[in-house]
C-alpha cells in the first residue's frame, strides 16, 4: 500500500518533469523559430531598404552625371555655334566647376596642361565620344574624371569636348548621408574597379576587410553581372566576424555601377536585441509557468497525501479514525466473509474526570495508552481506531461464543492501566457484522446501544447486542410509545410513602416521599423500577418529576383548604435535569400556579446528581437557589453508592436520607451499628435530618431510634400509599 502509494507519487513527479520539460522546449523552439522568421524578415526588408536607397544614389548619380554633362554638351554646342571661342573654354571651366575643359581632336593628343596630360587616344571612352556618345571615365593615373561629349561641325563630329573633375569633386557625388554614416556608396566601373568611393569611409576599406577573393562565388557572380549590366546583392562577411550587405546596380546607361555596403546589423541588431528579449522573455515565462506547475503537482500530491492523513487518522492516537475504520473493516469483511466479525464499541469511564484532575495532555496520553495496548490484543487482519472522544471501535474476527471472553480481555488489559482516578474502567458493546451486507456504521450503533445498557455498572462492563438484546430494543420502543400514550392519558398518579417521627415512645406520620405510579390500563399498577430506567434514558423523567412535583403541590394545596395538617412531602429529582439549564424555574412556575407552600416541599436528589455537577460549587449553588424558592433538600439514598461523609461538610442540605442498603444485613454486627451510630451523630452535629429508608423490622428501628435517628420511612410502618390513604393518616391541622 505505502510502496504503491509511493510509486504513485513519484509517476506524478516524473510526468510533472516531463510535462515541463515539453512546455520549455515547445516554447523555446516557437520563441526560436519566431526570431529566424523575424531575421530573415528583418534581412529582407534590410536588403530592399538596401536596394531602394542604392536605387536612389544611382539616380542620383546619375542625375548628378547628366547635370554635369548637360553643362558640358551646352559648352559643345556653344562652341559649334561659334558662341564660344576655345579660347573661352578656361573661364567657361571654372563657371561650370570644371578643373579644365579642352577641345581633342580625333586623334586624342593630350590636351591638358601638366597636371592632367594623358594620351586620350588609347580610352574606349574616347572612342565611343568620337562616336557620338557621352561618356564618362577615370582619367588614367591621375586624380580625376573625364566627362567626354563629341564634338559637330556642319553635322560632322569633328572631335570630343573633354571636361575633367577632381576625385575630391567627384567625391562628393557618392558622399550621401544613407544609413545614418554607417553604409557606404561608391561607383565601379563594369570590371568592378572602384572609379570613385567617399572620403569618410573608403569603400576598399569596407570591401577589403572581406575575404573577398575573385574565386568566391559572389565575387564571380558580381563580376558577370557588372559585365551584364545587371544589378545584385551579396551578404559577406569581414575579418573580425561582422555581415556586410553589398549591393550594386547601374548608374542609367554610362557603364557604371553604383555599389552600396550596409553591415547586415544596421537594423537587425536592434531587432536581435528585442528578438532575444523576447525569446528570453518567452523561454523565462515557460520556465517560470512550468516550475509553477510542477511544485504545484508535487505540492498538490503532498496536499492530497496530507489530506488524507488527516482525513484517515486520528489525530490523538496516529492510528485508524472512524472514517478508515469504516472503510477498511467493510473492505475486510467483503474480503473474508465467513470469519465471524464483530465491531465492539469500548468507553472508557471516568475519562472526563482524568481530564479534569490531570489535563487533557494526560488524557491524550491516556487515549494513546489504550490504543497501543488494544492493537497489542488484536490479531491478524483486526482493526482498532479511535471514534468519538473516550470511545474507542474494534473489529475483531473469530467463533461467536468468544466474542464475551474477547471483550472480557480487553477490559482485563485495559484494567491494568492506572489512571489518576484509579484502574481503567471501560464499558463495552459488541455487535457481530453481517458478512453479507456489512454495515460497520450499523454496527457501532447497536454496539454502542448495547454498551450503553450497562455503562453504569461497575467497574467494567460489556453486554453484547445479540437476538436477545434485539428484542429488548423492540420492547423498549414498544414501551417508549406506550410511555408517551401514558402521559397523554394521565396514566400516572403518586402514591406517598409516610416518613414516621418517634414522639412519646409512639411513631407518627412526620412526612411523606412521593413516589410515582403507573396505572396501565391492562396490566394495572406498575411501579417505578419497570419504567424510571426507560425515563431516564430517554428524557421522559423530567417530564415526569414534573408531573409528580406538580401533582404533590395540588394535593398540599387542598389539603391547606381542607384543614388537613400539611406534613411536609418530598419529591424525587433525576439527574437528568441537570442536562436543562435553569431548570428549578419549572419548579418556581409550578409553585407559583399552584400556589403551594414551597416550605412543604422538599427535593430529594441523589448522591450522583451532586456529583454530576462535579464541582462541589456548582452543588452549593443549586441547593441554594433551592433553598430560596424556599423548598427544602435532601440527599438520598446515602450509602447506596460511595457516598463521602465529606460531602455532607460542603453541602448544606436538609435532609440525609439512609439508604437501605445500610441495613440491609444486619444491623447487628457492632460494626455496622458502630457505623450507623456515627453517620446520625454527626448528621445531628451539622443540624441535618436523618431520615432511615427501607426499614422493615422492628429491632432495626428499635436501634434507630435510639441511636438519634429523626425519621424512619420503610414498610414496617407504612408501604406507599394512594393518597387517599395517607390523607386518612393525616390529623387535622393544629389551628
Ligand atoms: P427511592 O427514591 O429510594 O424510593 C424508595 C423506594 O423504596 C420506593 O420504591 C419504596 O417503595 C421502596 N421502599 C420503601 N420502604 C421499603 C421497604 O421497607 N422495603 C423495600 N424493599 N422497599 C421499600 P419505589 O416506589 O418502587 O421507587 C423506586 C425508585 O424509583 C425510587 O427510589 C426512586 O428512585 C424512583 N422514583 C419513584 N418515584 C419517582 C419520581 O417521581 N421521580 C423520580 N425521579 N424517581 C422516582
Ligand atoms: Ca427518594
Ligand atoms: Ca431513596
């Protein structure tokens, strides 16, 4: 199970690590392949961006070109037309920003002074003029540029009219401002020769830091097109690793060729930086999203393990709750059906008092003591866990018939813990579990009924819920229904037992205990014994007390206007009252309908009512708030369980009725009359009444009444008595 369980968790680990792994690489690779589709996007427009502005500056170069050979074919013309003297061409150079202007004869001598002598004779673009084209060149081995236009006389081209510009002039015609300074243009010649490159940034530089070699394919390729006429591009690459775009296209039809260089990060170096950002944003957010998930896999798998620890163990005892109980017993007995499984329920008694007197950490400890101890009793496949409070529940397997013996040794074991109000005492119950539809839940019910039945016996206890007990349940409802008839219909009615008072050597009517009755309709008469204990269980006592109180107060009342002596009365009070707060104001509101003499009344409650209040306080307060609807007290069957003598220093009742388990013997061992002697000095001592129940012979009241006692109640004076009869024994009132 724990192995499975970890197996388990760690396939959601390696899931959780796989899924996130995916999630990284999915989003990386989108987040990569996004940024090459950007690039080359980016290297696209850069390369047109290129073209456009390469396109411009041979348009403009051209133009520039043109505008300077317009000049120079007016200059011609004017020269035909005789406008213009040879002799003027000097003047007419420097208006025209010539460095010199000369008129060649066909042959091609050098017209030129000193600085710019040259043999035209030998230039294609010479003859091409002679021709009748105009045309533009290097000027051979100098620094500068031939503009050539023919020269006509009569319709014949007699020779060329030569203009020559300086490189620094020429200069200016490539000195743009594209690409922020960064690019550079310049002008080739159809061989790829650079005619003219920009002062700021030489275009050999640029082109010289390439591996530029004639064999590589770009190189060969320009070469052909420059050859062509044809414009191009190529990307290289220069020494210290940086992209250069180059591209070249003809300027009009002079054989010239503009080329452009712009490195290839001009705009995609901002472009990578916000490319990497965002891949970098991309893959951080993925690695982020995915170390999320997966701490919240295994957080949630830590959860889902933490709750159902919590939701399966006891958090007191770290063994088995209810709920796993439950489960698992059901589990075990579908498995094995035919092994005999019974769920026992198991209280601990007093455990509130250990609580009380040592703190709840010893009673926790306590708790885990029997856990221990009860999983040591188990055997193979044999469950315990901890239930409500002090309850705990065991499934246990085995014949039937052992089930009493089982349980007889959990109490042994448990008996064998000492505790700070003794040796362990627990109640039990035991259900058997019906194999072919267990119902575990069922069963801890009936076993808690059962265990119930006997929970007040001392010490342990065990009963188990069996046909027997099944059919008893059946009465008792039976009874309970017929209970409820019975308080509709009036059934009950009190009988009065007369407490006598020694007077003169004679006994006389002192008083009276009200005791109830049941008149059932079939059966007749049924005393208290039959149906107080299904009372008191169920809740109906207090109704009952109730009634009787009531009923008691009625009588003291018509008696009051009959002119009977009113002998004071006594009614019995259940413990089960004190479940209700406030509950005396019942008796207050009764009292005060019936307009009964409240010091005529007397409540009897039982040692164990006292103790149900535990704190010997609360005692005081109740029996004073008794005392002040001005009813009397008294403590009754003293003696019956383990009634302290200390009791009677704290609590100032009236009354201290004897149980009549004091004389139930004899009263003639010197022991117990020693004993009894003792109780009524020292009642008499604290200004208590004594009261002897269940007296029956005349040598235990002879004794009595000489050792002090103030009233003895008890068949041998009188049983209980209908009320008619008691009220005969009643003299009229003094007055
Ligand atoms: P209890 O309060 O101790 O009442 C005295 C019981 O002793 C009465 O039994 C009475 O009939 C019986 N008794 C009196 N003298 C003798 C005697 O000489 N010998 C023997 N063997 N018995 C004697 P009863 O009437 O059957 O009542 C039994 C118990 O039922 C009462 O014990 C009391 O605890 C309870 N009870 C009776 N009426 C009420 C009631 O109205 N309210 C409550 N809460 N309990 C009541
Ligand atoms: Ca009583
Ligand atoms: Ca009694």
């Amino acid at each position: 199970m724990q192995g499975q369980k970890k197996q388990r968790a760690q396939g959601v680990r390696r899931w959780a690590l796989i899924a996130a792994a995916a999630l990284l690489a999915g989003v990386g690779t989108i987040a990569v392949w996004n940024a090459v589709a950007l690039r080359q996007a980016v290297d696209r427009r850069t390369q047109q961006y290129l073209a456009d502005v390469s396109n411009q500056s041979a348009q403009l170069i051209r133009s520039r070109i043109d505008a300077i050979m317009g000049q120079l074919v007016l200059i011609a013309e004017d020269l035909a037309a005789g406008v213009l003297s040879p002799e003027g061409l000097p003047a007419r150079a420097s208006l025209a920003k010539f460095d010199q202007l000369a008129v060649v004869g066909p042959a091609g001598d050098s017209p030129f002074a000193e600085a710019h002598a040259v043999d035209l004779g030998e230039l294609p673009a010479f003859q091409s003029a002679l021709n009748g084209a105009r045309t533009f060149c290097p000027l051979p081995e100098k620094d500068g540029f031939l503009y050539l236009v023919p020269l006509t006389r009569g319709g014949q081209i007699t020779g060329v009219l030569a203009g020559v510009k300086s490189d620094a002039k020429m200069r200016l015609l490539v000195d743009n401002d594209c690409f922020d300074g960064q690019g550079s243009t310049c002008v080739l010649d159809s061989d790829g020769a650079v005619l003219v490159s920009p002062v700021q940034r030489p275009f050999s530089a640029s082109i010289g830091a390439t591996h530029y070699s004639e064999t590589e394919g770009w190189a060969q390729e320009m070469q052909e097109d420059l050859q062509q006429g044809r414009a191009g591009n190529a990307l290289l690459s220069t020494a210290d690793g940086e992209e250069i775009w180059l591209d070249y296209r003809p300027i009009g039809d002079y054989e010239l060729y503009v080329a452009t260089l712009i490195p290839r990060d001009l705009i995609a170096a901002e472009v990578d930086l916000h490319a990497r950002q965002a891949i970098g944003f991309a893959v951080g957010a993925a690695a982020l999203l995915a170390l999320l998930s997966a701490i919240g896999i295994i957080y949630q798998g830590r959860a889902r393990a933490q709750m159902r620890r919590i939701a399966f163990s006891d958090p007191v005892t770290g063994g088995y709750n209810n709920a796993r109980f439950l489960w698992e017993g059901e589990r075990l007995v579908r498995q094995r059906p035919a092994e005999g499984w019974a769920v026992i329920a198991l209280n601990l008694k007093d455990f509130r008092l250990v609580n009380e007197v040592k703190g709840e950490e010893s009673g926790d400890d306590l708790l885990r003591q029997v856990h221990r101890a009860l999983l040591q009793q188990l055997g193979e496949g044999e469950l315990a866990a901890r239930g409500e409070g002090d309850t705990f529940y065991l499934l246990t397997r085995g014949p039937q018939e052992q089930l009493a013996a089982r349980m007889e040794g959990f109490s042994a074991r448990l008996g064998a813990i000492d505790t700070a109000v003794g040796r362990l005492r627990v109640s039990q119950g035991g259900c058997f579990v019906d194999p072919s539809a267990p119902d575990l839940g069922a069963a801890e019910r009936r076993a808690n009924l059962a265990r119930r039945t006997v929970a007040e016996e001392y010490p342990s206890s065990a009963a188990l819920f069996d046909g027997a007990f099944a059919a008893r349940q059946e009465e008792e409802i039976e009874r309970l229904k017929e209970l409820e008839q019975a308080f509709a219909r009036e059934e009950f009615c009190i009988y009065l037992q007369p407490k006598y008072r020694q007077r003169d050597g004679r006994a006389e009517v002192a008083g009276a205990e009200a005791l109830v009755r049941w008149v059932h309709p079939g059966r007749g008469l049924i005393p208290p014994g039959e149906f107080i204990p299904l009372c008191e269980r169920t809740g109906l006592i207090r109704q009952l007390d109730l009634l009787v109180f009531e009923k008691v107060c009625l009588l003291l009342k018509k008696w009051a206007e009959q002119g009977l002596a009113e002998v004071p009365i006594s009614v019995n009070v259940s413990r089960q009252h004190l479940k209700t707060a406030h509950f005396l104001d019942s008796y207050r509101d009764i009292l005060q309908r019936t307009g009964a003499d409240a010091r005529r009344l007397e409540l009897e409650l039982t040692e164990n009512v006292l103790f149900t209040t535990r704190e010997i306080g609360k005692s005081r307060e109740l029996i004073g708030r008794i005392h002040q609807l001005g009813m009397r007290c008294s403590l009754d069957d003293f003696g019956a369980g383990y009634s302290s003598l200390g009791l009677l220093k704290d609590l100032p009742v009236d009354a201290l009725k004897l149980d009549r388990q004091f004389f139930a013997g004899s009263l003639d061992s010197p022991r117990s009359q020693a004993v009894v002697r003792a109780i009524l000095s020292l009642a008499r001592a604290l200004d208590i009444e004594s009261v002897a129940e269940g007296i029956e012979e005349e040598g235990q009241a002879a004794f009595l009444w000489k050792a002090g006692c103030d009233l003895i109640q008890g068949y041998l004076y009188a049983p209980p008595l209908p009320t008619a009869a008691f009220e005969s024994l009643l003299p009229p009132a003094d007055n």
